[in-house]
C-alpha cells in the first residue's frame, strides 16, 4: 500500500471510530512490517482529526534537508584518509557541512 492508501485506510478506521491500536494491528496484518509504525499512526489520525483534510505530505520550501553528491563525498574521504581516527564533528566543521544523526 502507498503512504496515501494507508493514511486513507487511517482516515476511514477513525470514522469507524476505531482507536490507534486497532489502526495499527488491522495495517500489520495486510502489510506486516511495512506498517506504519504505531506512533505514525498516532500521528496522522490526530491531524485528521485536529482538521487534516488532505492525505499528502506538505511541500517544503527552501534548503533540502539532505545533499549528498560525489564532491561532498570525496573531500569527507581526503578528511579521513588524512586522519582516520577523525570524528563525523571534525569533519563537518572542516568542511563546513553539517549532519543529521
């Protein structure tokens, strides 16, 4: 199931007036451990039900979160053949990067 079919399937179990547990026991029997995981339903069935009208997610403006290319890339590999007891923090500074965990 797409993440539009499940969070409509979501949707409708709370017309239903089912709760999250049922959401999330009812999902991981038609897709095991693709489900979403109970804390994602949680999610969703409380912004559907604080208003959420559409099921796709917002588009985000500005800088993306995440850019990794092969230039990024070979400069963090200089950074640790040079010195590999080197730290993810010491890189970044370096670099000028930044990192999620």
């Amino acid at each position: 199931m797409s993440k539009l079919e499940i969070r409509a399937v979501i949707h409708f179990l709370r017309a239903k007036r089912c709760n999250c547990t049922e959401f999330y026991w009812q999902l991981h029997e038609v897709n095991g451990e693709n489900a979403l995981s109970h804390q994602a339903i949680a999610k969703w069935s409380s912004m559907l039900e604080n208003g959420r009208t559409h099921f796709e997610d917002a588009k985000l403006e500005g800088k993306t979160s995440t850019a990794t290319n092969s230039e990024i890339a070979a400069r963090v590999n200089e950074c640790l053949l040079a010195n590999i007891c080197t730290t993810i923090d010491k890189i970044t500074n370096e670099l000028d990067i930044s990192h999620k965990m």
